[in-house]
C-alpha cells in the first residue's frame, strides 16, 4: 500500500516539506493512546534472538534510525514505535542554524536515492536538551553532533566539546560527525592531525567522567584506503568505542537519474552508496578485528540488505532513505527477515 499508493503522492511534493508535514502528522497520531498502541502492535518485532549488546549497550534489535531525520530531538518517542532497535538525534550544534538555502533535497527514484545538502540545520543544543528531558521511551538514543558552520576549523573543537558536555546527562553514545559533505571544510577534520587532537581531547573528558559513554566516529565513504588506514590508526590509538560506516557520498558515479538532479551539490544517500559503504565495512573490520563495534550504514532497503551489511562486519545497521523509500514497515520486514535467517 505505502509504495503503490501513499508514496507516488508523497514524492508529488517537496522532500523537506513533506518530511515536516508527515513527521508532525506522526506525531501527533502517536499522542493518542489508542492510535500509538495500534501502531506499535502493528510494526514492532520483539525477540531475544534480535538483541544486540554493544559497547555496554543492550539493543532491543539492530536496525537504527540514522542521523539526520531526527535533528531536533523531537520525533524519536513517536518514531520508536515503529520497532526501531535504536534512534540518532541530530547532528546537533551548539547554537541553531538554519543550514543552506532551500531547495536542499533532491529525490533520486530512478536510483533509490537522495541528495541532501540541508547543512546541519538543527535549533542548536539547548532545544535538544529541552526535547531529550521528555523522553518517554526505553530505547537507546545517541546523540550526533558537529560544529556550527561559521565556527572556523582551529575552533572546532569547543563546539564538539560543548555538545558532548551539555548533552552527557541525556543520551546514551556519542557520534563525532566530521564527515559531512555539507558544511564548508567540514570534512578536512578527517585528516589525521586534527581528527586525533579532537577525538582524543573529547575522549580525555569522557574518561574523566564518573561513567563514561560510548564515543564514536562517523566516517565517508569517499576516504581512500590509505585514510581508512589514518582513521584505524587514531580509532585504536584514542580507543574509540566504535565507528559508523557510512555517511553520504559526494560520488555521483553510475546514476541513472537525469543529469539535471544529479549535478546538485549535496551528500548522495541511499542505494548508489550501497556497495561502497559494504566495501569501507569490510576493510574496516579486516583491520580492527572480530571485536571493534561498527555501524553499518548507506542503502539499506530490505532484510537482504541489512544481512548483507552484518555479514560485511557490521555489529548494527541503521536507515534513513530507505526508511523514506521503503515506508513505515520497513523496520519490522528486516527484522523478520533477520529472525528467520538467523
């Protein structure tokens, strides 16, 4: 029904406002009891053989909502609902921003794909503190997080920090995000030097802590093999608890859509990152070995792909625009799947 029906009407209109529209609709349905239990009833998996335990975290299943569809904190008690193992807030800066001018999403149908260059839009820490205290729901959230863009890169780090310390109290992990495509020189951090000082100063006040929390890293997937050697070296070095393979790609290699689209500027999600974001997880976990934790993301759509994921290296998997290709069932048909193959 979602594909054949409710889809062709929702890609009518603009991605980014459709995605306000139909979230709030889902919200608001979830805010009736009645509504919210059918809903649940109807889309959660529930069995022990899905558990996951990571970096001293226990997962109801593996299939997490990605960043960047919850910004603000705001949708992730609605949004549990759905089955969801576990939820990424953000990415949070430490003061809002309004991100690039609109338009800023392009779907990709003939490609199963997105081109977001949203630019870390979010209403800053604070808002998604105020949000994260009205957490009604026993389910993992981490929390994403990335500098404000007009924040120059030497100063990079007092942002991240302020995030990760305003934000310790109320969430469960961290995700360091550097590897955006959207925010200008965002993704220099990921050179060896300054991606160490950062993740090693956030580190030294995490273990300073009187309970620490898992600190991750978010990486592209357009890093050459010698960079995800750098990324490996400074993951084991500043013993990082794990790393989230991938974020999106500003390859536009292979596509099929109309050049028209595919020549906007933007991070590429979905299926065209697929294989890509397999390969980065396979080199990592030959690398890191059988126990260092990762997150596999980029083109998830069905319970073949996420076990195609998990027997690439991945502990976990997350989605995002196949949550938006796929529909509401998704989570639950993947989760079937990797019940009945388990």
């Amino acid at each position: 029904m979602y594909k054949g029906i409710i889809r062709p009407i929702l890609f009518k209109f603009d991605p980014e406002k459709i995605h306000h529209f139909t979230t709030n609709a889902f919200v608001f349905l979830c805010s009736l009891p009645v509504v919210k239990q059918l809903i649940k009833s109807n889309f959660t998996v529930e069995d022990k053989k899905l558990e996951r335990e990571l970096f001293g975290l226990k997962f109801k299943n593996p299939v997490g909502l990605a960043a960047g569809f919850d910004k603000a904190a705001s949708l992730y008690n609605a949004f549990s609902n759905l089955g969801f193992g576990f939820i990424e807030v953000g990415t949070i800066t430490p003061k809002g921003q309004p991100g690039n001018p609109k338009p800023r999403m392009f779907r990709l149908p003939d490609d199963s794909g997105l081109i977001n260059r949203l630019g870390f839009n979010n209403d800053g820490v604070e808002a998604a503190i105020a949000n994260l205290k009205k957490r009604k729901v026993n389910i993992v959230i981490g929390g994403n997080i990335g500098k404000n863009k007009v924040t120059p890169n030497d100063q990079a780090v007092n942002d991240y920090e302020t995030c990760f310390e305003a934000l310790f109290p109320y969430v469960d992990y961290f995700v360091v995000n550097v590897s955006s495509p959207n925010t200008p020189n965002l993704r220099d951090l990921q050179e060896k030097e300054p991606l160490k000082q950062l993740l090693g100063h956030l580190q030294e006040l995490n273990n300073a802590k009187v309970s620490r929390k898992p600190l991750l890293l978010k990486i592209a997937p357009d890093l050459t093999f010698e960079q995800l050697d750098d990324i490996v070296e400074i993951a084991q070095e500043v013993k990082l608890d794990g790393l989230i393979a991938t974020n999106t790609t500003i390859s536009r290699a292979g596509l099929k859509t109309d050049a028209q689209i595919t020549t906007e500027a933007g991070g590429l999600s979905g299926k065209p990152v697929y294989d890509r974001s397999n390969e980065v997880i396979r080199y990592l976990r030959q690398k890191l070995g059988s126990d260092f934790p990762i997150i596999g993301v980029g083109g998830v759509f069905t319970g073949k792909d996420a076990e195609e994921k998990l027997k690439a290296g991945a502990n976990l998997v997350q989605v995002y625009t196949g949550f938006i290709y796929e529909g509401p069932g998704m989570v639950k048909r993947i989760n079937k799947h990797l019940l009945s193959n388990s």
